[in-house]
C-alpha cells in the first residue's frame, strides 16, 4: 500500500524526465480542488490549545504512561512548536528540497523505503507532508519571531563561535610535562621532534596538531586560556582532568555575525522559548494531576 502517497512507480535518478513530478506527487498526494493539503496542517496549528485540552483531557492511565516513559514534556514542546509556527506555505520548488533533505536525513532511498518509514512511524499522507516541512517551517519562523534579537544573543556567546589552531602534546606527568615546557621554551625544540619522542612511532596517529575548531568544541580549561594570547604564544602546561597539555597557539579566528550565525541564534532563541511555555505547561498538569482521582479528567 502507497501509504505516503509516493507513487509506486516514482523515479531516483537524476536524469529521468518523471523524477519532478514524482517528487511533487510525493508531496501533494492526491489532494486536488482549491485547497492544498499543507493548507489543512497549517489550519491544524492554529486550533493548538484544542491539543492541549485533548491532552489534558487524557486517562489518568494515558497521562501516567507519558510521564513513566519520559513522553509527556516531547509531546508538549512538540505541541506548542507547531502553535508557534508562522503560516508560510513552501514553494514547488522548496517543497521538493524539503523532501529530498528529509529523505536524505533519514536514509529514504526508494518508493519502498518511503512507505515503510511511514507504517513504521504512523503516518498518513498528510502527517508525512507534515514532517517533511517541520524543519524547514520551524527554520523560517525562528527567523521571523527573532531575528531582530539574534545579534544581541549572539554578542553575549560569541566567543564560542572563534576558532583556534593550536599545538599540543599531553602527558600523564606533571614533572615531565614542566620538562617538555621548559625544552619548548628555552631550548627552542620543536613540537614534531618532541612528538616523536615523546610517542614515538605512534607520533603519527598523535592528534598534536589540532584546529581550526571552534572554542566551544574543546575543554573551557584549554579554550580560556588560548582566547587570552596571541598566536605563537606557548602555555604552562594545563591540567585537564588526569592530563597535562602543553599547547602553543598557532592561529585565532574571531568569528563573524554571517547568515549562519544568524540562524543559529534565532533556533536558539526559538528553542528557548518553547522550553519554557512547554515547562510552564507541564507544571500545570502535573499540579491538575496530583489533584484528582484517578477515575477524573484534568
């Protein structure tokens, strides 16, 4: 059964003259007349405090299931996302780069692939159009909710954005690791020679030479102090939990407001904002739950 409406016959390859319209069929179904079916999701989130009422609503049984198995504040972030979504309907052509994104994330290669990965999770023609577009939905309206604050919130973590290209050989000994400070430092020695003494014929598969990499991607304990210097400057070595680093800063990148960036901040900011509606939600009906008996509703 073509449960996602993708069309048994719908073409991979790029060069096949069907592959567009497969896809579009893939995304529009059979839904023809005036309306589209994305139109009766987007319709859907508009009624979403009736999901909240229907949740809150649920057995006594329903809602205990939810919290044992750690479902019921996902379903509620998941709830107020979709309330949150600004109505924007995509293009063919963005509808189709959804589709080929979503399949592509979830490993869907073929007609088959499809249609098992909707029995699997459920879905019918409309939910699966449904998933296909959330990312791309969300994506836009973060951005329309909260690009006026992103560079403000960008400010206040831009550090962990800079990249920085480093040096570094990492011993268990605190003794031996002043030793190889001091020989770096005052002896001139190289980082490749001492790697390979230190390592030796491993010294090759030694990660000593490290970046660029974001600041965030690497211990605060390292990533502060190599924020601190100019390039070329080597660290006392550094104790990052039972090992000691002796690191040399070889480049710093201080990182820019771009488009990227800017993204990233409004799904931040975004995200933030349905956690705490979604945490205001749930105390809520943890309160109404603790209240009744367990033959009444919320």
């Amino acid at each position: 059964m073509d449960t996602c409406g993708t069309g048994a016959g719908m073409a991979l390859g790029p060069d096949c003259p069907t592959r567009g319209t497969a896809i579009r069929t893939s995304l529009q179904g059979k839904c023809t007349g005036k309306v589209k079916c994305f139109q009766k999701q987007r319709n859907r989130s508009v009624h979403e405090p009736i999901d909240l009422q229907r949740l809150e609503n649920m057995g006594h049984d329903v809602l205990d299931l939810l919290i044992r198995h750690d479902k019921l504040w996902p379903l509620i972030n998941s709830i107020i996302t979709e309330s949150e979504l600004v109505p924007n309907d995509l293009s063919e052509t963005e509808q189709q780069q959804a589709l080929n994104s979503y399949r592509q994330r979830h490993n869907l290669k073929t007609p088959d692939d499809i249609n098992k990965h909707c029995k699997k999770h459920g879905f019918n023609q409309d939910q699966f159009q449904w998933q296909v577009q959330l990312q791309e939905r969300i994506l836009r309206s973060s951005k329309s909710k909260f690009a006026q604050k992103a560079e403000l919130h960008y400010l206040t973590c831009k550090e962990k954005f800079d990249q920085v290209s480093y040096s570094q050989l990492i011993t268990k000994d605190m003794y031996f690791a002043q030793e190889i400070f001091l020989r770096l430092h005052e002896e001139d020695e190289k980082f490749d020679n001492l790697a390979k003494e230190i390592y030796g014929t491993q010294h090759k598969n030694i990660r000593w030479q490290v970046g660029p990499i974001a600041t965030s991607r690497i211990p605060s304990s390292l990533a502060k102090p190599l924020q601190s210097v100019t390039p070329g400057t080597l660290l006392e070595p550094i104790r990052v939990n039972d090992k000691w680093f002796i690191v040399r800063l070889d480049q710093y990148k201080a990182a820019e407001f771009d488009e990227s960036i800017e993204q990233r901040m409004c799904l931040e900011l975004f995200q933030q904002h349905i956690n705490t509606q979604a945490d205001k939600q749930i105390e809520l009906i943890i309160e109404k739950l603790a209240k009744r008996t367990p033959n009444q509703s919320l």
